[in-house]
C-alpha cells in the first residue's frame, strides 16, 4: 500500500516511437556506446471478472485505458514507448493464450524489447448515498517482463485500502488531493504515475 500523495491532473505528452529495429554502426577505434533506454511496449490489463470487496463490475474497456495511460506516463520519464496504438491494434491469434504469453509474443511483434502488462482486481467510485462517504478504491498489479526471455524485471502492486493492521481511522493521503477526496479515475492516474516512475528507473539502472 503506498501512503504518499499522488499527483494528478498533470498535462503528460505522448513521446512515442516508430518499431523499426534500433541500429548503430560501432567502429573499432571509439568505444562502444551506451546502449538506449530499452523500446517498451505497454498490452492491454485485464480486468477482474468478480471484483474485489464486492464492488462494481470493472468496464472491460478499461483495460486499454490503463495501458494508454502508463504509456504516456512512461514517455514522460524519457522511456522509449511504442505507440499504445499499434499495440492495442495488434490482433489476438488465440484467445485461449494466456496473458504472459500474448503480451510477451505481441511486444516481439512490435519490436519492443520489454513489455508491460497487469490486471485491475478493483475500481470503485466514491459514494456518498449510503448513509456515510465511502472512499474511491482502486487496486491493481503490473508486471515489467523482457520479451527475450519472459524474464520478470519488477512488478508494482497498488491497493488504496488500508492495511488490515493499520489504523482504520486514518487519513490515507492518496485519496485527498488539495484537501479534497479524489475520485476513481484521479486515484487510477495518480497510481500509475507512480508505477511508471518506478519502471522507468528500473528499466535505465539495467540497460
């Protein structure tokens, strides 16, 4: 569970890339350079088909909106992002393919080098009709894989409830910005941000 204050509302730019193969000519009098920030591609998450705490059914297409967003989120920490677009256009070869396995094999086909993918257990809107305000709660888990290989580089799990130790009565200063309760989307974004910022540092620590 993460307590620290999310920011949202940020106006993020899409750096996108083309998936044409990263080449350099290297010539044996210079070092060798650096290599660049690895292609990323970001797949649809999936939604759970029975939330968590018994809330509302998930929107299927939020999915993709997760993934358009961690992407832009990525891009604005300088990750080389392929186009959320093409990812989402590319088509599914079997549906009976398990969601490792697809994202793995869609992010080869794009040319990315790794890829990210997760799944929504929860996203519940604030509600203040039940005789008593209760919170927007939003939980998911994402995975950062290398395509090469299928091996897991990170994972980041976001659940804005509180801990079943932690104190019930407490403040949770993610779900208040400026002094006023967030809504589920506000909540989502803000997580995501999060998720990419840690991605991103990972991703420039092992290139």
């Amino acid at each position: 569970m993460r307590t620290r204050l999310l920011g949202s509302g940020l106006a993020l730019a899409l750096a996108v890339v083309g998936c044409r193969p990263y080449r350099t000519t290297v010539r044996t009098e210079e070092p060798l350079p650096r290599p660049a920030v690895p292609h990323v591609a970001v797949v649809p998450f999936e939604v759970a088909n029975a939330p968590e705490s018994g809330g509302a059914a998930i929107p299927p297409a939020l999915g993709a909106a997760v993934a358009r967003r961690l992407a832009i989120h990525l891009a604005s920490h300088g990750v080389r992002v392929v186009d959320p677009e093409v990812v989402l256009h590319t088509p599914v070869e079997d549906v009976r393919e398990d969601q490792p396995r697809r994202a793995i094999r869609i992010a080869r086909q794009v040319g990315a080098s790794r890829v990210v993918f997760g799944t929504v257990t929860r996203y519940r809107e604030r509600d203040t009709t039940a005789g008593g305000e209760q919170s927007a709660s939003v939980a998911y888990q994402a995975v950062l894989v290398r395509a090469l290989d299928g091996v897991v580089i990170a994972t980041d799990r976001f659940d804005s409830t509180p801990s079943p130790s932690g104190d019930a009565g407490a403040t949770l200063p993610h779900l208040f910005h400026g002094g006023r309760p967030v809504g589920r989307e506000q909540l989502l974004d803000g997580a995501l941000g999060e998720t990419a910022s840690r991605f991103a540092a990972n991703m420039k620590r092992s290139r």
